[in-house]
C-alpha cells in the first residue's frame, strides 16, 4: 500500500468520524423538540411503607411492607422505620422477593437501633458483581403489635433512607406514604 493511498484511508475516516461527531453531538431542532414533546414523562422512582393500621385492634399485628416503584438498577435498599414505642412494638422483619427475583441471593439485617423500641434499622442487598435491578416491588416486610391505639403517633415513619446501584451510588427517589 502506497502512502498516497493510507492518507486517502485517513481523510475518509476522518471525515466519516466527524460526521458522525456532528450527527450525535449537535442537536437538531426541529428533531429533538419534536422527540421531547412527544416522550412519556419521566418516572420517579418512589419508597413507601404500607401498611394497615387504621383498623387493627389493639394486640393485633400490623405488616408493614417496604415498597419501591419505578426503580432502575437497584442493588440495595437501607432505612430507618421510626415509631412511638408507646403504640408499636416490633415483632419480626424479613427479606422480601425483588431483590432475589431473578435467583441471584441477597443478604437481609434487621435490629432496633441501641436494642431500644422507637427506630427499626433495616437494610438488605444483592451479594457480589451481580447487575442491579428494576421495576416495582417488595424489598422487606416488617410485623408489629398495636400496642395502643389512642395513646399515641400511628404512624410509622422512614428516616435515613438509601437506595443504591451496583457502583454503590444512591438512586435519586421520592418517598411516599401509603398508610390505609
């Protein structure tokens, strides 16, 4: 191959290079207006608790469900439930399906925070260099007894929140309350 002829493969795939630079980095007006005015609005990524605690009875045991929405490569999930110990006592928590929906295992941790009544710290999270995932769903369930119903705070609330992807970076999310 002659020297004449490598330049001329060079010009080419400079050319071809910053044509396509133009194409996927200046945009076009008239086409991405019309793009943005025609896409679906982005979904937010929620966390709630939801529960039923309106017509538990006194004694009676309140599951409490720890829920994502609209979640994009979600490796872990952390929070703080917080209660008045007056009208709540925790019971049991557990790991729930989302996590593990594709087979892979994940690891669970539930304590009251110092051993003391009034703050539930859970966390659970997919084990090693797995992908994260998406979608909606359960991550933990937690049960406590209604202690008392007119002496105090009902509801239950989350503090110290963290959702996180594979890289350990937190997922931006709204929380919500689904108390019923």
């Amino acid at each position: 191959m002659r020297i004449s002829e490598v330049k001329d493969i060079m010009r080419s795939m400079t050319a071809f290079l910053f044509a396509t630079f133009v194409i996927l980095m200046v945009p076009s007006c008239g086409v991405e207006q019309a793009s943005v005015e025609n896409s679906e609005p982005e979904k937010v990524t929620t966390l709630g608790l939801e529960y039923e605690a309106v017509d538990a009875a006194v004694g009676d045991q309140v599951e409490v469900i720890v829920q994502v929405g609209n979640v994009s490569d979600l490796y872990g999930v952390a929070l703080d439930v917080v209660y008045d110990p007056a009208v709540y006592k925790f019971v049991s928590a557990a790991k729930d399906d989302f996590l593990a929906s594709d087979g892979r295992d994940i690891n669970f941790a539930a304590a009251l925070e110092d051993g003391y009544e009034g703050r539930l710290v859970m966390g659970v999270s997919r084990i090693g260099d797995v992908d994260g995932l998406a979608g909606t769903g359960a991550v933990m369930t937690a049960r406590f007894e209604l202690l008392c119903k007119d002496c105090g705070e009902t509801e239950l609330k989350l503090d110290k929140t963290y959702l996180k992807n594979p890289e350990l970076t937190d997922i931006p999310f709204e929380t919500v309350s689904n108390e019923t």
